[in-house]
C-alpha cells in the first residue's frame, strides 16, 4: 500500500493508504477527505479535485498534460498544482505529501 499524507487548509493532516495504479482522488475520496468533492468522477473536467504536491514530490509526480493544464489555469493554481484524478498511485510516490486548497 502506497502512503499519501493529505494536509488539510487548517494545517491538520490526514494519513490515508491506497494500492497502486488507483488516483489519488479515488484514495481521498475513499478516505472523506475535505475539500477533495471530484465532481465529474475523475474526468479531468472539474477541477475539484484541486490538490497541490508539496514542492519536493513534484519531481516524482511529474506535470499535468495539456488537458489537465488547461483547466488548472482556471484555478489559484500554484506551481505544483495537480488535479488529484489524474495522478496515478505508484510505489516511487509512497510518502506523498499533498496540500489540499481552501
Ligand atoms: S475529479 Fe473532476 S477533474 Fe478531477
């Protein structure tokens, strides 16, 4: 199991687990994360799922695709922002830290 510490607007944190191959928003979903709603499913369509990767994952995280680009323009992204549907659980990503916007 692959372990992602979600930290939450008012600074508390949320440890959840997920398997591999699973997103990070179907993890926190699972997990009643707050702030994590992911309205369209993981469509990559709403943005809801908005999380930002503690600047030292990034690199193992990877960028957004075009796509998932397009619609975080639309958000007060920051510079690791991601949409948590579209980032695939992976063992290199076990420890994860990731800020959930307010
Ligand atoms: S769940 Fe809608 S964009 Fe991620």
């Amino acid at each position: 199991m692959i372990e992602v510490d979600f930290v939450l607007p008012d600074g508390s944190r949320e440890r959840v687990y997920g398997r591999e191959g699973y997103s990070l928003m179907e993890v926190a979903v699972r997990a009643g994360i707050a702030g994590i709603r992911a309205e369209c499913g993981g469509a990559c369509a709403c943005a809801t799922c908005h999380v930002a990767i503690a600047p030292e994952w990034a690199d193992r995280v990877g960028p957004p695709h075009l796509a998932e680009d397009m619609l975080l323009d639309s958000l007060e992204r920051t510079q690791t922002s991601r949409l948590a549907c579209q980032v695939k659980l992976k063992a290199v990503l076990d420890g994860l830290e990731v800020r959930v916007p307010e």
